[in-house]
C-alpha cells in the first residue's frame, strides 16, 4: 500500500491532449475494465504512472534514473525524445540505452521534472514527487 499512497501522491500533468480525470498516479483504485489500462503492474521494481493515456515506470537506481514509456495497453515506446530537470536545474536529456531512457541521478536531488516526447503524440510531464 505504500508504493500505491506515493504514486497517488505524485503530481501528474500532461500539456497535449490533455485527460483531466486521468492525471493521477496509478493506484490499487485505478480501474477501466477490460482492455487498455488494465495492467499497471511495474516491469522493472519502479512506480507505474499514468500520463494522458500513456504509462511511465519510473525506476531509481540510486545514482541512475530509468524511464519506461508504453501505451494504454503497455507496449513499450520508444520516445522522440526526452529531458528532465532535477531540483530546478537546468534540464538534461536522457539517453537511450537498451530499451529505456536513462540519465545519471545527482546526489541528494529531491525533485524532479521530466518532459517525454511521444513519436506522433504528445508532450508528456512528469514532476516527481
Ligand atoms: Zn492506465
């Protein structure tokens, strides 16, 4: 119940095509029924959230960030790009590497601003926590 309480916390926010009553992290409360959004288990030990219609598992490895983008039924996407600002910072792209995105976490960083964006979609936000 904890990781669920955090996700719910988790500010979402999606500037393109926007789903207002889908901006919130994915809990144990989220439910759609059968089909797209019926899974949301993480893949990777990370928080699963939901932005707009698509998923971001978020994964600290303690010194490294990993990001991993998929669609409403969970198939994985590679992003057009992607960048995050740590603490107000300037922002930072993050690199693909096998299958997700990472960037170097930096040491005692607290929060986090992540804009992913989607091939033939939208600009996604993401502010941790
Ligand atoms: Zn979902």
């Amino acid at each position: 119940m904890k990781a669920i309480k955090q996700a719910g916390a988790i500010a979402v926010g999606l500037i393109l095509g926007a789903t207002p009553f889908l901006r919130y992290g994915v809990g144990g409360t989220h439910r759609h029924g059968a089909g797209p959004h019926t899974d949301h288990e993480p893949r990777h030990g990370g928080h699963v959230l939901m932005v707009g219609d698509y998923h971001l598992e978020v994964v600290d490895r303690g010194t490294l960030i990993e990001l991993y983008l998929s669609d409403a039924s969970r198939r994985p996407l590679r992003p057009r790009s992607s960048s995050v600002a740590f603490d107000g910072e300037r922002e930072t792209s993050l690199a693909w590497r096998s299958y997700r995105s990472v960037v170097p976490k930096p040491p005692d960083s607290t929060t986090a601003l992540y804009h992913v964006s989607v091939r033939n979609g939208p600009l996604l936000t993401l502010k941790l926590p």
